[in-house]
C-alpha cells in the first residue's frame, strides 16, 4: 500500500503491487545464507519474472571508512546487471536500546553523542560510542541497487518525533555512507580527483518514524497481538523506510514495464528532492557534507514520478 496506510484511513486500500516473500530468517539470531538467498533471487526473477526486490536486512557490523565492498554487495551488483533487476536495501538500524543509552542524560551520555556530532566525530573522546558506528552496513554499498535511510518523519502532517530534532531531518538511528575523502587512503592523501560527487549511499530517504515513543512511528500493518488484537502497529527504521521506496519503483514499474530497472532507479533518484534544503544549519559545521552522506539525493516524491504535468517533460534514453 506504500504511503496510502500511515497518510490516511480509508474503508478500502488499492494495492500497488502483487508480493512474493522469500524467507532469508526464522528466528532473531538467525545468520544469513547468503548463497542461498542469492539463488532464491535469481529463481525468482526466471521462474517468476520478478524484477524487483526489497531487502530490509542486513548483515555484521557497521563499515569501517573507506572500507572496500562487501562480497555480498558485489553479488547484488552482479545480479542487478546480468538479470536487469533492482534490489531496495534498507542501509541498517543503529540499535535502539543502545542509543537509549547513550543520548539519555545517563552513565552512558557524552556531548558527542548529540545530534548531529554523533554521527561524525573524530576528536570524541567518549568511552562509549565512535562515529564509524553509525556506518551503513552491508550490503547497502551494492552500487547498482538503491539504498535507502530514514527520515525522522512518519509521513503524518504533524511533528511527533521524539529524539531527532525534526521530521524532515535524518533520523537518529539511520546510517551514512562510509566513504570519507577527507581521511588517508593505504597511508596516502585522497586527491578530489579519486572522488566522484555522485557516489553516495544511501541514494535516497523516505519517512522511517522516530523511536522510544510510540506515535512518532510509522503506522504499518502487523500480526494481531496478544495484547491488543489489532492487526496494525506502530514501528520505525530504515526497513520501514526501505519498502517505501520499493512502492514507488512497484508504481513506475508498472506504469511503465518496458522500461529497464537502471532506468527506473534513475527516474526515482531524479526526481528526489532534499528533504530540509539544500544546506541546513544545524549541518554547517562539518569538515565533510555530512547532510549528504545521511540523505544522498533526498527524498523521492510522487509528483511528477509517474506522469509529468502540462508543462514539464522526462526523457529516458536508453542504450
């Protein structure tokens, strides 16, 4: 149902898209087959014609900086090329309970754990936390699939975040990208030259919800539960944000089916905007633009995705 859920209440929701799961864990703890799931991917796209992917799980720890692309990651890219498919990946969930702990005035607390020094800090000096933490985790590198991060907001009208300053702004427990210019490369200075201003992940963010109280999440629906019954909840992460993303491509895709995926991929990174301006103030102060290593090339909209209006026109060529 995408956005349509958590924006509005209706007596009846359009489904966008038909879903086929593939299982990848049972229990919490589970580890990942990653060959296995790799071969699931690829049955599901010849047997099923299936083109499009979400993947909201991820695998270790955060990446250290500048640290090279996971197998895994690669494996993405080469399924992503040779079967003309696209895979959405959430970029990971900085754990909730642990940043409870740490920006809570506590044992745990520093003021390098505030918002936004926490996800960039080289000269902290806490006990507890370092910035490479915050980190995307694999294999939300993969360079030919989207990845995408959360935005503090739960798509409702009004603010209700909790811990992250605004709704427009990344979320607390989002990721960024771990590529870093600024630091030594093997003992040697990176040149600007080594560096393209286009690469980032993640490639874009949507509403993920904000945590520790329970209206600044995203209204999804869920297993009724002992407790309640109901079979809607309120949650936040990036997974929340990543099959968001997923809706829209399912739209484009669907609107357009000939279209191959590197194209509809382009078509939502184009029509992203950023989601609190270009340079916002509480970001200005950082040796790197930290703002586009948590938002990439921002938010992806509706409007004009699908269809242009009188007045605008979208090419896309291909080959």
């Amino acid at each position: 149902f995408g956005d349509d859920l958590p924006r509005q209440v209706l007596d009846v929701y359009k489904a966008h898209a038909r879903i086929a799961v593939l299982k990848t864990l049972h229990n919490d703890g589970d580890s990942l087959n990653v060959p296995r799931l790799l071969s699931e991917i690829r049955d599901a796209n010849q047997t099923y014609g299936i083109r499009l992917f979400n993947m909201s799980v991820n695998i270790g720890s955060a990446k250290k900086y500048n640290q090279p692309a996971s197998d895994f990651a690669y494996e993405l890219d080469k399924l992503a090329y040779e079967l003309d498919i696209l895979i959405v990946i959430s970029v990971g969930k900085f754990n909730a309970d642990d940043l409870r702990e740490l920006v809570n005035a506590g044992q745990c607390y520093h003021p390098s754990h505030d918002y936004p020094v926490f996800f960039y800090d080289f000269d902290s000096t806490s006990p507890y936390h370092s910035c490479w933490h915050t980190n995307l985790k694999e294999p939300a590198e993969s360079l030919n699939n989207i990845s995408v991060g959360a935005l503090a907001g739960n798509l409702e009208d009004r603010d209700v975040t909790d811990i992250s300053p605004l709704a427009e702004l990344p979320a607390y427990y989002t990721r960024k990208f771990h590529y870093d210019i600024t630091q030594d490369l093997n003992g040697t200075p990176q040149s600007t030259r080594q560096h393209s201003r286009h690469l980032n992940k993640p490639d874009l963010v949507i509403d993920g919800g904000d945590i520790h109280r329970e209206d600044a999440g995203i209204e999804i629906l869920s297993a009724p539960t002992a407790a309640t019954g109901h079979y809607f909840g309120r949650t936040a992460g990036t997974s929340i944000a990543a099959p968001l993303v997923t809706n829209y491509a399912a739209r484009l895709l669907h609107a357009y089916p000939n279209l191959r995926m590197q194209s509809i991929k382009a078509l939502l990174i184009n029509n992203a905007q950023l989601p609190a301006g270009k340079n916002p103030h509480i970001f200005r102060n950082f040796k790197i633009d930290l703002y586009k290593k948590l938002v990439g090339f921002g938010k992806p909209s509706t409007s004009n995705l699908i269809a242009t209006d009188d007045n605008t026109v979208t090419f896309v060529i291909e080959d």
